[in-house]
C-alpha cells in the first residue's frame, strides 16, 4: 500500500500544477519532455556555430549584412518622424522593457511563494545577460558603422537584445500559453510572443544597431539557451517534489 502511495505522488503533483488556474505556473514540459529542451539546445547551438564560422570565414551572408547595414539606415534616415519612434521603442522593449517586465513578474513569483517560476525568471535572465557579455567580448566584433539614432559602441555578435527577447518573452508565451482555456487564446499568446521577438531583432537591423547575422545568432544562442537552463531548472524543482512526496 506504502508502495502505491510513492509511485502515485509524482502524478498527483503534476496534475496538481497543470489544473492550478489560480497563478502563473509553468506546465512543467520541459521536465517531463527533456528531450524537447534538448533539441533546443543543438537546433540553436549549431545554428550559432554556423553564423560563427560565416563570420570568421567571411562566408556569403557577410554580403546581407554589408547590403542591408546600408540600404534600411538610408530608408529610416528619409522619413525619421516615424520610424525614428517606432525602432526606439524596439530598442528599449528589448532592453528595459525585458528588465521591468522581469522585475514585476519576480515580485508576483514572490509575493505567490512560486519558487520554481523565480528561478526560471532570474536565471534565465541573469545567465543570458553574463552569456551574452562573455560571447561578445571574446568575438568583439565591431557594429556597423552606419548606425543611427542610437548609437552603441560595444561589441555585437550576437545581439543581446534579441537574445533577451527569446529568453525572456519566449519563458512567458510558455508559462501563459497553457492558461489560454481556447486554441485562439493559446495560438494568440505564442503567436505575440513571437511577433515581439521579430520585432525587436527587426529595430536592431534597420537602425543598423546589428548586423543581419548577429540578430540571426542572438536569436539561435537564446533557443540554445532557453532550452538547457528551463529544462535544468524544471527538471530540479520536479524532482524536489517527487523526493518529498516520497518522504511523506
């Protein structure tokens, strides 16, 4: 009898979270499905790895970027009263709208006691912030010199600005998808999510903020990265559970 009541606890906890309509939790997919974060994590791996040995090898797609590193800074330069507002806003949903945006959702995990969701939060966040200064200092390369009206002066592959959306909006389409009770809502949230992160990678090209291939490798590092840490994290809190399940 002490035997069933073990085996059974680790479902009774996963449907104990899946059927919360109470917070925002996350579905725990990552945890039963590793091999999904894993696929993540090589898909986004070796396209980055790819966009590296382009740039080292001065491979075709440096051409893209020479071309559209010219040609969407002159556009945007013709008719600044209104692309000027609309590719900032892309820079600061990117920058400090990822840090609010993190901040308020940190406090909600806290104030909820969802420690596993904080987690997810910080360290999804924190890590892609070191990751990204750790790879664009060792590749240094230069942004294009044809920048406009925000002008940044530090190394840009890859592109954290595209690597924090993935990271950050992609947690949230994951985390608020399941709590859609429609297929639209479902479809809805994840199809935002993802226009977001377009959007942001679009600004950083078009002011010439980034090159083509360094919005292209934030984009790939950030799937890299979402599918190992998420995994990690939601592999380690399951297992908590199903140990002091088995304890009781």
């Amino acid at each position: 009898m002490t035997t069933n009541k073990m085996v059974a606890a680790p479902i009774q906890y996963h449907q104990s979270r899946h059927t919360d309509s109470h917070g925002v939790r996350s579905p725990d997919l990552l945890a039963r499905w590793p091999w999904i974060g894993l696929l993540m994590f090589l898909v986004g791996g070796l396209a980055f790895g790819a966009l590296f040995y382009n740039l080292r090898s001065q491979g075709p797609l440096l051409q893209w970027d020479r071309t559209l590193a010219t040609i969407l800074p002159a556009i945007g330069l013709q008719n600044p009263a209104t692309l000027k507002p609309l590719m900032d806003a892309g820079y600061y949903l990117g920058g400090w709208g990822v840090i609010i945006l993190g901040i308020l959702f940190g406090i909600y995990f806290i104030v909820k006691r969802y420690w596993q969701e904080l987690a997810m939060v910080a360290i999804g966040m924190a890590g892609e912030t070191l990751l990204f200064e750790a790879l664009s200092n060792l590749i240094g390369r230069a942004r294009p010199p044809t920048q406009i009206w925000i002008i940044l002066k530090i190394p840009g592959f890859p592109s954290g600005h595209t690597m924090a959306a993935v990271t950050f909006f992609g947690l949230l389409a994951y985390l608020l998808a399941p709590k859609m009770h429609s297929v639209f809502g479902k479809v809805f949230v994840i199809g935002l999510a993802i226009l977001i992160m377009l959007f942001i990678g679009f600004t950083r090209v078009f002011t010439a903020a980034h090159y083509f291939t360094d919005v292209l490798a934030g984009y790939a590092m950030g799937i890299a990265w979402f599918g190992v840490v998420y995994t990690l994290v939601e592999r380690y809190f399951v297992k908590r559970k199903v140990v002091h399940a088995k304890r009781e």
